[in-house]
C-alpha cells in the first residue's frame, strides 16, 4: 500500500545508517525522497539509485545543514524540483563520546550546529514552506533520559530539540502540522559504532529489555508511521524507540 503516495519528504543526512533507511522506507511507501548530504555525494547517490530502480522519485541536496543559507537553499531546491514538500525528517547529527571535562570549544560548538542548530534552521522553514496537514518528526535519542558518561553534550543537544519540537507542535497545529520527535537506543550504525569497544556494545545491549541494539529499520517503520494518516492525533511527542533500554 503507498499510504505517502504524492508526498515529498526532505531527509536530511540521509546517505547512510538511519537517514538513509528513513528515505528507502518513505519512498517505498510512495513517497518522492530529497536525500540530504554534506559530503558523502556517492553514498547519497547509491540511496537515490536504490529509490529509482524500485520506480520511486528522489532528488540529491548537497547541503549542510548547520548553516541557516544552505538550508534555504536546501527548501528552495526540493520546492522547485517536487513543488511542494509535504515531510520533514530531522535525522542530520553526530556523537561527541567524551566526559564534560574533556570536550573542548570547537567540538561542543560543532555538535551544537550539527545537532540543534540544524533542526532549529529546517523547523524555521518549515513553518512557511510545509504543506498544510504537513509532518515532522526529529530524531532524538533515548540517551536524554540516561545519565551515560560521556555523553553529556550530545545528550544536552538531542533534549533541546525535543523541547523545540514540543513547541513548533503547538504553534503549527493551527495548520494541521504535526511535529514529534524519535528516540532511538543503541541503533547498529556506523555513529553509534563510533568510539566504542566490542565489550561497550555488548553492554548495552544487555541494558535492553529485549537484549539487542536495534536496527535501522525499527526506527524507519515508526518513523513510517508518524508521518502517515493514521497518526494524524498523535503531535509534540517524544515516542521512546529503544528495546526497553528504559
């Protein structure tokens, strides 16, 4: 069934891990995909390619996100080539594995840009350049809810965009907007991988009520979900994705 038929979906940092199963997923579901990257141009083409040899429409952005001008011209680019946009999947981020008293300036003004800026920038278009009825679901994660060393500033980022979330719900439900966030747990990416030891992955594993990490997949299908009709009551929630980790 191609519930999104029709619609146009941005996803930004969708070349790889999550991003790039969200945009497979939404496209499968008849959705025109706008694979967002920075850098990674052959790894957001091959998503693109997957999408049109399964007789979907997509359309590669080079973007960073983090930058308000780029994102201008990111809403700018999908508009003029889908004409309208319809969805709006925050998924553009990275992970800073350090205790608080070794981050330095540069790297906690980088994973600020990268991970709340970019959200604040691409909810400030969307609010002129949604479609009425539109969806926007931000990825978070379920570390907001922990008390993880070493994970301070990304948590302190990702609980902001849920805060933010929260409110661009209230404001654009007046338009039938809906805006919710997904936390994801431990999710077997390259991101997630990034750091860490066999024996830290193993241990949060554990952690789970369901005894794995998850894959990209369980966090596409709720994604898929939220963006659909069905979930049309459902606004301004963070839907905790995680195995049970919590």
């Amino acid at each position: 069934m191609k519930s999104l038929h029709g619609k146009v979906a941005i996803v930004t940092g969708s070349s790889r891990g999550i991003g790039a199963e969200i945009a497979l997923t939404l496209a499968n579901a008849g959705a025109k995909i706008v694979i967002n990257y920075v850098t990674n141009k052959p790894a957001a083409d091959k998503v693109c390619a997957a999408i049109l040899d399964a007789g979907g429409e997509c359309k590669v952005v080079q973007a960073d996100v983090s930058d308000s001008l780029a994102v201008r011209k990111l809403f700018a680019a999908a508009s003029e080539h889908f004409n309208h946009i319809d969805i709006l999947i925050n998924n553009a981020g990275i992970l800073l594995f350090k205790e608080i008293s070794e981050i330095q300036d540069d790297e906690f003004d980088h994973i600020v840009d990268v991970n709340f800026k970019s959200v604040f920038y691409t909810l400030r278009e969307a609010a002129t350049k949604l479609s009425d009825h539109g969806r926007v679901v931000n990825i978070s994660s379920t570390v907001t809810r922990m008390m993880l060393p070493k994970y301070g500033a990304y948590a302190a980022t990702k609980a902001a965009v849920e805060q933010l979330t929260r409110i661009f719900a209230r404001e654009m439900g007046k338009r039938n907007i809906t805006a919710n966030t997904v936390s994801p747990g431990p999710i077997d990416t390259e991101l997630f991988r990034a750091g860490k030891t066999a024996t830290d992955i193993e241990r949060m594993a554990a952690m789970a009520a369901l005894g794995r990490i998850g894959e990209v997949d369980d966090i596409a299908q709720v994604v898929l979900f939220l963006v659909s009709d069905e979930a049309r009551w459902i606004t301004g929630q963070d839907i905790g994705v995680n195995g049970g980790i919590i």
